[in-house]
C-alpha cells in the first residue's frame, strides 16, 4: 500500500476530490429527546454521535465547583464496531482520554461559562464510523449538539483536518490519507473572529509550509461553518414549522 | 459531485481479508485535456495535439504488456485512462508505474491521463460477479464513448486490446469508437514505424514462450525470494540487511559485493561489504538491484580472492583467499534496476539451433557483470554479427538465465560507430538530435537577420563601456562560459568580476530545450566527438562569451580592498557585456611573463602594440588578478584548507585514463589565476543561495574519505618508507608533498592516484535533504560549494543560476523547485555524470585498443614500453604505463602453471618455477635455481598486445619481458616528452576506420564526416573545465577497482 498516490499529477485525491475539497457533510440535530441537546453527523464515512447535558448543578464531587463560570465535562468513545476489525475499549484507551481533553479545551474556549457559575455542562461524544479526522467531526457534531441545548457560545466551533502531501496542502483527510504517515493539522476555528481554539499537529513540517497548510485548513473550517449553518437554519425552519403547527392547533 | 462507495476487499496479514469502505468521489468537472472539446474543460497544462486523426486508448493488458511500444515518441494522440494505469501500478509495481507517469508528463510525448473513474458518466461501478478483468474493459470502453461524444465525435477514438473476445463484444457498439487488436492498429496505423512492430513482435513472443514455460517447468534452480513484507519486517529487525549489489567485474559468476545502506541494522559493527559468494546465493539478483541479503553463520565465511583472473569460465580453487568476510545470501529482491543491455549473439557453432522458427537463444552481454539473457527471436540468423539492445523482463526460480527479449540493433561487431553506440546504451545515454520542436525555440541569428542585444531589457546592468572584460581559454575554444574582469574604484578598492553566460535568459525553466537539457544533465565529451547538452546555436554563439560582440552575462562582482584583497561587498545580478579579447592561456601566460611577442602574431591583440595606453590597461589587470588569485589561495590554504584541487592538479597526471598526455605537463601561473576565480565566483553563489533558500539550494559536497579505503595507499607508501596521514584532508596534502622520491617522480604519481581514489566522489544535494556540517566540500574545503560557472554544459550550473536570479530579484518561491524534486534532480544530474564519466573513459579505451589492435607486438616498437608496479596481486602485479597512461595486470604464472623467470640481462621466459608473495614484492624462484623479485614500484618492460574478444570489449593485455626499465633511445620513459597525445591517438584510428569506411561506403563516410565535424567543434576545453573533469575521473569508485 505504500506505493499508494495520494495526490495524481491531475490534481485528484484516491476518493476523486481536488486538494482543497471537503467530504459531503450530512448533519441532523435534535436526533434524540432525552437529553437537552443532541446531533449526529456524517463526514464522508465518519459519522458521530454528540449529546449534551447541562448546564445543570455539578454532580459527583463538590470540589470540582468553579465558583466564576461552568465546568465543561467531555467524553470522547469510539463503538466497538466504527472500525475495519471489532476492537473493545472498556475504560476507554490513551488515545480516547487525550481526544476527550483536547474536547474539553475546545469548548471551554467557545462556550460562554461565565453565564453558569457553579453548573456542569457534559458533552457526550461517540465515533459511530471511524474514517479519518475524528476529532474535527466530534467537534463539529458537539457543535451542534450545543447549539440544539441552547448554551450561548461565542461562535461556531468549526473543526477540520488538514495534510500535506506532495508539496501541495489537502483539506480533510481520510482515513487513506491520514494512514499514509505524513504531517497533518488539526484546526478548531471558531470562523468569524478567526480565533483558534485548538490548533494540534502530528510528525514533522517544515515552518516554511506551515503557512499554506493553515491557509487550507483555515479555508475548509470556514466551509464546513457554511454548511453547518445551514443545518442549523434548516432545523430551526422544521422546529419553528412545528410550533407554528401546534401553534395553529 | 456524488458520493458513491466502494467496497474493497483488503488481505491483511494472517491471511484474513478485511473488508474496507472507500468513498469515491463522481464529477462531472474532470478534464479531458483535448483541444477539440467545445465545454469548459481547463486548457491549462499538457494537452493532445490538434491535428490529429484519432486518439488511441490502450486497455489494461495492453498497457501492461506493451508499456514500451507506447513509448515510442511517435505515437501520438495516446489516452491512457486512469483504470488502466492503476492496474499496471497493481501488476508491475511503482517503478514501471513511475516511468508511466514521467512519460504522461514529458511534453515531447502525445499523450494525456483522462481520470475516468471520477467522471460521472465515464464510471460504471462494478457489478455483482463481474470478474476484475470484465469490469475494467467495460470501464475503458464506456470511456471511451465517452470521450469521443464528449469531443462531439469530432475525433474517432481507438481501443486497443489484445484480447479477441472483447474486440467482437465492443466493436460495432458505437460508431466512431473502434476496438482493434495492437498489432493491427500498429499496422494499418504506423505502417512506418517498423521499430515499434518489431518490438512488439518481440515482446509478443517472449510473453508466449513465458507462458508455456509456466506451464512446463517445475524443477527449481533457485529458492523463491521472500515477499515483500517479510522481508521488509526482516530489514527493520536486523535480521537482513539491504544494499545495491555489486558484481565483481573479473570474477562475475563467483564475486559479488553487497554494499550495505541505511542504519536500520541493529549492530552497526559491520562496517564492511558483505561478499555473496557463486550464482545460487545470488540468486537471480543482476547487478545494481536493491537486494535483502542473510548473513551466513561464520563458519561459512569466505574471503574474496587475491589472485588476478579474467573471467575464464574455468573457477581456480579458493587456495588464494585473503581473511575472510561477513558472506550472507541474498533472498529478496527490493527492487530492481534493470536497464537496457547491450548483447552479442553466440558464434555461430555454439549455437544450439532448435531447428523450430522462433528460437531461444542466450545472447551475451557486453557488460561481464550481467547474466546471459534468454531471448527468443526469429532473426538469430540475420543478427549474428550485431550488437543488438536487450531487457530483461522476468527471472523465475525455475530458471536458470533470465528472460528477455530484443529491442533493436546497433550495428556490426567492430563497427567504430556501433562500439560507440554500445557505450552509450551501457551507459543508459540518449542522444538523438535535437527536435524540432527545441530548436523552434532557439533565437536566430543568421548573417541577414543578426541577433542583437536588447538594450532596454531592464534590471540589466551594463558593463560594455564601463569594464574592461576578457576571457582566458585555451585555444581554439568555442563555448566560452566564462569571462573576467577587474579594476580600479575610484574609492580606491579593486572591483572583481566574473561574467558567466546567461543561459537562463535563452532556455526558459519548463520549455522543450530546457527538458531536452534536463534530460541530458551535461555535455558527453567522448573521445573522438562530444553529445552537446544545448543546441549549438546557444553552446557555440549566442551563449559564448566571444570577443568583440554584446553578450548577456551573469556577474557576480566584488569589491576588495586593495592592499589585503579581503571581500567588501558582492553583487550579483544580470548584466550585458562585450568582451575585449578572448586570450588563450599561452598568451595570456607570456603577456604575464613581459613577452610581447603574441601582439604580432595575434590578430587580435595587434592593434595593441600602436596603442601603449590599452596594452597597459589589459597588462594592469592580467597582474593584479594573478595577484588576488594569489592571496584568495593562500587565505584558503592558511585558514585550514589545504591545497587538495591542487592534490589533483597533480594526481590526474598520474590517472590511468591517457589523458595525462592531454595536459600540459607544466601547469601555468595562469591556469591556476582562472580555477580560483571560477572556485571564488562558485563558493559565494553557493553562499548566496544557501542563505535565500535554505532549504531547497543546489550545492555540491564532496564527503570525508573512509579511513579504511587508505589502507592500500598506506602499505604502498611505506614500500618506499613513506608515511602518508591521513586524518585530515590537510595532513594528507602535507604528506603526499613529502612522499617524493627524487629519482622517480612517478612515485609520487602514484601514490596520488591512490589517494584520489581511496576518497568518494564529489555530488550535487538539494540542501534541504542534508545538515549543514554534511556540506563540507573536502576537496576543496570549503564549507559551501557548487557549480555556477559553466551553464552552457551543465544542468546543475543552470539550476543554480536560476536560484540566484531569483533570490537577487526576490523573485515569489513558486516556481522554483521544492526540496523533494531537487532532490531527485540532484541524484538524476550525478547519475548522468557518472555515466558521462564512464562513456568518456570507455571510448577512450575503445581507442587504445583499436590503436594497438593492427599493430604487432612482437615487431612494432610502440607497443614496447616501461611500466611501473604498483600493486602485488598473488598470481601477478599490477602495472602502470606512463607512456600510454594505461594500466593493466600481467601475469607471473600463467595457465599451464609455469612462471616467469628472469634472466641475468633481464630478459624473460616463462618456466617451472614457484611464486611468493609478501607485502611489497613477489619473489619468483624458478627450479633452475635462480630467483627475481618484483618490487612495489620497479620499472619493467613489457609489451603490449590486444585480446579481441567478440562479445566484449576488446582488451589490453600486458606482458612482462624484461624486468629492466625499457631503454629505448626513442622514448626514454619515464621523461617528460614521450609525446604521443591522446589526440594524435584519437585521429590516427578514426582516420584508419575512415579510411576503411571510405573504401565501403563512400556516401555514408561522408555523413560520418560530418558528424565528425560538427561534434568536434572545439577541442579544447578550458582549464578550469578539464580539472572539474578530471577530478571527477579520478574520483573513482573503489569497488570497481
């Protein structure tokens, strides 16, 4: 497989995208209606799972308590069956642990905690179908979720991965592409202000490439805002609809 | 776009498969990179030509097998869809997959990759229980169909195909789409291109008799090599170790050489090669493929053999061994490298007739290294005594010899020009003439339409009335790269130019010309001709430096002070110049000495001697730039560095290649003046672009020798009672100089040319791929160095000007090349240059052999000669003939047994007798009683006579028949004017073969003549050039030796 190309001299991915195109994203909110917020969300083949508790008062040990905003809990799990070959991870794996704290860190930079002093905010995130770039669509399906429970944010958290393959940056890595070993970029951009709440790289880059990798990756956060907007005016339309009906009743 | 998916079913280890989910991507923007189509498809990039009468679209198998016939330049209009070149990236693996796509790429090639699969209406999925092969035949036909209405059925599209139900599937589907097998398109299509049916009809057999053999054979010949993962888990545990194999070239069916790569081993303890010892623990690896090798337990050790041979088919007994070395087998081959192989049939008795008419034959190759090939052809008969081009194709276990099949002729056996041709296929260089194409995008400047400067260009500075600039090269030469200039500030500093042709401004990054160059990488200079790297319209006029004419330069110019010369301030910069006078270093040298006689005999230097004032003007700046070549050449050497160009000023005397007799014996003042300059202007480029583009500069490192590779040279030293150090390139100067016998001078030759070649060669990087202590150029020491002088024949100079252009004009990085394909570039620019080498030092011995071939040795007194030993084998010693510059082994016992004794007068004969060998001499004791010894550096007679060999190159045998220095009055060697110049050599046999040609073919003599004289434009080289060259020969590998 290591012979594989990544990138044709015709400018096409293996999976037929350019070097700057997303995977379709598909996304729904309000999926389940126990908890205060949920979504679901499919990138390409990875789809995830996000729900969201809160803010309600903090459960478990008092000590936690922040007496000046809310404590955002994250948990990040993989299904047994989101990969290739049926792998069990009871307590979670390192792996799971250091993606829920990079969540954790996401979120308490977007959401406004300062409004919920002494409160807990859970967030619930699963990998239903793992094929490339987890974090981003954990984030991005969180996102959602937040929006569904009605937690002020500042902005849109917007999630995407980015490579470099070729001298030439790549937007959304699969998981094809993430396998084959090279750079890659993991960016949480809440898109208006541009600010970054959680900028992540594995293996080695050159600085000089770094710019044009975080240009692409910039970029495709913001594309991603787009359609995630999207998702969130066509739910509220379908909910409003839904009011309105009652409403009418 | 539309997401669909497919499903894949991946083996993993274990031998499970897995089954994995793709996504693939539909579109309906995918560019058909045609002309004719009337949508919106980008035109950017590589497109068909337009005035073609169809497009061809070869199918999986076809592309699979016949991937060379589609090479062929004049097959135009060639769609390879993307389906099919998957597959062949599935079946042949990434290096034919490679070739593929720099194929696809070069613009001299008709042909485009059409991305089918991601096109919406060109894709069909695959449906259930359709077989692989079905599918990708139907996703190529519906490609096509595509394709053809895509272009409004303005152009009919061809599939081929070799598979006869698929031509009676598909081909009356669709009007204007047809399905043909290849072999008839190539008929009704290319009637005219014999090569590519011939071809094809060869590949066609070959690919047959394979297949039967699959069916027929069992027996195994060798063990199967282990997969790929295996071996690659193996190479990461340690467990094998991966290099290039070496096959020795005297004793290629026992002794090859594994030189190991990489530091994946765990133990780093072994340092050496690793010896693979007789074919079955070869097994099948050809020499320089990429092989795994085990390591044998040490028992099993084996040493390599001392003893002088060559290559008889009969195996002397391993009595002869030196200390053993790590010996291991191979058992997986990483990659190969096979290449074109030049082969001779066998002679005609030996060879076995099947009596069938498609016969299997083992040709042998020219290069002793290589197997003989199995090939099966109908022509054995016609071909007999040709020099024909093969490849290889497959080496099963079962099988003894590997298979291949002929690809064309060169030419008779003897034939000056198929010999010539022989060396470069072996040497993998092509040099067809320039195109068309290329030379459309040459300036012209013919007598009524002269080429001029333009004036306006901006940016460019000009030097024509300010400067006074001239150039210093041998004589008669016609690409001047480089000229000088120097003056006086008005602040009272001196100003240093070098002005160096401006090859960029004609041959643009990308264009015809600059891939033909690219491809090339520099100019092949053989001994009788030379292959130019640019088109003699820019190497001998519009690039070259000439006097009296307006010329663009590269400058890069300096302001030193003028009592200590340090450096002030450079620039560097695109400039306009018109060079004075262009001196040839003689006169330049006698300017220097206060002769004033060249200004009569010089046409253009008379006007000189009316005016005092100019002559005083150029007298002025020949002294001063002595003077700063003088002290930048002491700061050099005072800083730490040491005089090793020096080193090999003087060590290519001593060079094996008779070019010693090309170079004057006493350097000039002035050569070493220009070599400075050039070294200065090449150092501070080097800096200059070090510093803009740190990652992604051309530089040239020559790395620290291996200690252990001194060890000969030590042993010989000390014969002499000689110490030679060698811990750092300047202790090695230093005791080198002190190495010096007054009586013989050659001595010291030797010991150089030993020296030289214990060290590796110097190449070019691409910085981004090395650390900067790595840079280090021991040569010259110098912490940064490269090549910038001579753009007009090298590649590498070119790349670098580019570099500096741009950094000078801050130019955007875009269009400069990345760190990775300098890379590849860099190693593509040091392979051609190894093989220029090569070229150049074989036809060189094509011509000592043919010299010496109609002569007789016993009566002709030029084929007498002195030579000096300089190594001690076991069974002989080792020879070098001053006279000719050849070095050569001879024998002190010969096959019967018997050896050479010496009688008092020294002369010899051969008789029963022993040998004993010790460090420095071999003793002869003859069972008549009287015994002679052969020391390390004696002077013998021998005489010289030529082994034809039919298959092979000819070559030179030495035999010892006095153990006397030759006294001839004539040429009392070892004295300075033994002149018989290569060159005189050189014309004396080409006007013999000529002379023969002439009396067969007149006409085509005549065509010979020309080439003759259009490659031999120039003869001379200019100094600086000849040294780089040299330096380079010298700088041999020292497996081969």
């Amino acid at each position: 497989m290591a012979g594989l190309e990544l990138l044709s001299d015709q400018g096409y991915r293996v999976d037929g995208r350019k070097a700057g195109e997303l995977r379709k994203i598909q996304a729904r909110m309000g999926v389940f209606a126990q908890a205060d917020g949920s979504a679901y969300i499919e990138q390409g083949n990875t789809k995830a799972l996000a729900v969201v508790y809160g803010p309600h008062e903090i459960r478990g040990s008092r000590s936690k308590t922040l007496h000046d905003r809310a404590v955002v809990n994250c948990q990040y799990s993989m299904a047994t069956f989101s990969t290739g070959e049926r792998k069990r991870r009871p307590h979670g794996d390192r792996k799971s642990t250091e993606m829920t704290l990079h969540l954790k860190q996401t979120f308490e930079a977007a959401i406004l905690t300062q409004l919920y002093p002494r409160s807990q905010i859970d967030i619930y995130v699963q990998i239903l179908q793992a094929d490339g770039g987890n974090y981003c669509t954990c984030v991005n399906a969180a996102t959602l979720a937040i929006i569904d429970a009605g937690i002020p944010m500042r902005d849109y958290v917007c999630a995407c991965s980015a490579g470099f393959i070729e001298d030439t940056p790549l937007a959304d890595l699969s998981y094809v592409e993430e396998a084959a070993g090279g750079p890659q970029l993991a960016l949480a951009l809440l898109p208006k202000s541009d600010q970054i709440a959680l900028l992540e790289m594995n293996s080695r880059l050159h600085e000089d490439h770094l710019e044009r990798v975080m240009d692409a990756a910039t970029k495709a956060c913001k594309d991603v805002y787009a359609v995630l907007d999207q998702a969130v005016k066509e739910h509220l339309q379908e909910v409003s609809a839904m009011l309105g009906d009652r409403g009418m009743a | 776009m539309l997401k669909t998916e497919r499903i894949l079913h991946l083996k993993v280890q274990r031998g499970r498969t897995l089954r994995a989910v793709r996504e693939h991507y539909l579109r309906d923007d995918v560019s058909c990179w045609s002309p004719l189509c009337g949508r919106s498809c980008p035109k950017d990039g590589k497109l068909l030509s337009e005035e073609l009468t169809h497009y061809v679209v070869p199918d999986c198998q076809v592309l699979h097998d016949y991937q060379e016939v589609l090479e062929f330049p004049e097959l135009k209009g060639v769609i390879f869809m993307q389906t099919a070149c998957q597959f062949l990236q599935y079946r042949r693996g990434r290096r034919q997959y490679r070739r593929l796509r720099s194929m696809i790429r070069d613009p001299r090639h008709d042909c485009i990759l059409f991305s089918n699969e991601f096109q919406h209406h060109a894709y069909l999925p695959r449906e259930m229980g359709e077989s692989a092969e079905d599918w990708q035949t139907r996703c190529i036909y519906n490609s096509c169909v595509w394709y053809y209405q895509h272009c409004c059925g303005t152009v009919p599209v061809v599939m081929v195909t070799e598979d006869e139900g698929v031509i009676h599937k598909y081909s009356n589907e669709t009007g204007g789409v047809y399905v043909i097998s290849f072999k008839s398109y190539l008929e009704t299509f290319w009637p005219d291109l014999k090569d590519a049916q011939e071809l094809h009809e060869s590949l066609r057999q070959s690919r047959q008799e394979l297949g039967l053999e699959n069916q027929e054979k069992t027996g195994k010949e060798y063990q199967e090599h282990l997969p790929t993962e295996v071996l690659e888990a193996g190479i990461k545990s340690g467990r094998y170790k991966q290099g290039i194999l070496n096959v020795n070239k005297h004793r290629s069916q026992l002794e090859a050489f594994v030189r190991l790569q990489g530091f994946g081993g765990k133990d780093t303890d072994l340092q050496s090669d690793v010896l693979i010892h007789g074919n079955k623990a070869r097994n099948r690896a050809v020499h320089g493929d990429l092989v795994a090798v085990e390591l044998l337990p040490k028992t099993e050790w084996k040493g390599r053999t001392g003893a002088l041979c060559d290559n008889e088919e009969d195996e002397k007994t391993g009595d002869s061994q030196s200390d053993v070395m790590p010996t291991g087998r191979v058992v997986g081959v990483l990659q190969r490298n096979w290449r074109d192989y030049v082969a001779t049939f066998p002679a005609q008795e030996e060879n076995r007739s099947h009596g069938t008419n498609t016969q299997k034959i083992l040709v042998i190759p020219w290069d002793y290294r290589i197997p003989k090939i199995r090939i099966s052809t109908q022509q054995a008969n016609v071909l007999q005594d040709f020099r024909v081009v093969v490849r290889i194709d497959s080496w099963e276990s079962a099988s003894l010899y590997p298979n291949g099949h002929f690809v064309r002729t060169l030419g008779r056996i003897g034939d000056l020009e198929a010999e010539i041709a022989a060396i470069l296929v072996e040497n993998s260089v092509t040099v067809n003439l320039f195109s068309e194409a290329q030379l459309a995008e040459m300036p012209t400047n013919t007598p009524d339409n002269p080429w001029n400067v333009d004036d306006t260009e901006s940016g460019r500075l000009d030097l024509r009335k300010t400067h006074l600039v001239f150039s210093i090269d041998p004589q008669g030469c016609e690409d001047v790269d480089d000229t000088l200039s120097i003056r006086a500030l008005p602040t009272g500093h001196l100003e240093l130019g070098v002005h160096i042709a401006d090859v960029t401004h004609f041959v643009q990054a990308n264009s015809y010309t600059d891939m033909e160059a690219r491809a090339r990488a520099t100019t092949y200079y053989l001994a009788d001709r030379r292959y130019d790297m640019l088109p003699s319209i820019l190497s001998a006029d519009l690039c070259s430096l000439l006097g009296g004419v307006d010329r663009y330069a590269v400058s890069a110019i300096w302001e030193l002070d003028s009592k200590t010369f340090d450096i002030r301030r450079v620039w560097y910069g695109r400039t306009i110049i018109c060079s004075s006078y262009k001196l040839s270093y003689e006169v330049a040298q006698q300017l220097l000495d206060g002769d004033l006689e060249p200004l009569n005999s010089d046409s253009e230097l008379q006007p000189l001697s009316q005016d005092q004032k100019r002559l005083e003007q150029l007298l002025w700046a020949l002294h001063k730039l002595t003077e700063v070549a003088q002290a930048t050449r002491s700061r050099r050497d005072r800083s730490g560095a040491l005089e090793l160009e020096g080193v090999e000023v003087r060590v290519q005397f001593g060079e094996e290649h008779s070019i010693d007799d090309l170079i004057p014996k006493q350097p000039l003042q002035v050569h070493e003046t220009i070599a400075e300059c050039m070294i200065l202007a090449n150092h501070w480029v080097a800096k200059k672009i070090w510093e803009s583009y740190p990652q992604q500069a051309l530089l040239r490192l020559h790395p620290p020798p291996r200690q252990e590779f001194f060890k000969e040279l030590k042993d010989c030293a000390l014969a002499r009672r000689f110490t030679i150090d060698t811990r750092s390139n300047k202790a090695l100067a230093d005791s080198l100089d002190k190495a010096n016998d007054p009586s013989d001078p050659l001595i010291n030759r030797l010991l150089r040319t030993m020296a030289t070649q214990a060290m590796s060669n110097a190449q070019y990087f691409s910085t981004g791929s090395y650390t900067e202590d790595e840079f280090y150029h021991y040569g010259l020491a110098l912490d940064k160095y490269t090549h910038f002088t001579s753009p007009i024949r090298r590649y590498a100079d070119i790349v670098v000007h580019r570099l500096l252009l741009d950094s000078v004009n801050k130019a955007s990085k875009d269009n400069l090349l990345g760190n990775k394909d300098l890379d590849e570039l860099c190693r593509h620019i040091n392979a051609r240059n190894r093989a220029a080498q090569q070229c150049q030092k074989q036809s060189v011995e094509l011509f000592q052999c043919m010299f010496f071939k109609d002569k007789d040795p016993e009566r002709d007194l030029r084929c007498t000669c002195d030579a000096i030993i300089y190594a001690i084998r076991t069974n002989g010693v080792i020879l070098f003939l001053p006279r000719y510059g050849i070095k050569g082994a001879a024998y002190l016992k010969n096959n019967e047994g018997l050896v050479l004794s010496c009688d008092e007068d020294g002369t010899c004969h051969w008789t029963q007798g022993q040998l004993q060998r010790l460090p420095d001499r071999i003793t002869v004791s003859a069972q008549a009683g009287n015994s002679t010894s052969f020391c390390l550096f004696d002077h013998v007679t021998v005489r010289i006579r030529i082994q034809a060999s039919r298959v092979h190159s000819d070559i030179i045998r030495l035999e010892i028949t006095s153990n006397k220095p030759h006294a001839d009055p004539a040429t009392v060697s070892p004295s300075p004017h033994n002149q018989l110049v290569k060159e005189d050599l050189v014309k004396e046999v080409t006007q013999t073969v000529m002379e023969g040609q002439l009396a067969d073919e007149k006409a085509e003599a005549q065509k010979l003549n020309e080439h003759d004289q259009e490659y031999r434009q120039t003869q001379g080289h200019s100094l600086y050039m000849m040294l780089e060259e040299v330096k380079d020969l010298a700088l041999l590998d020292v497996a081969e030796a």
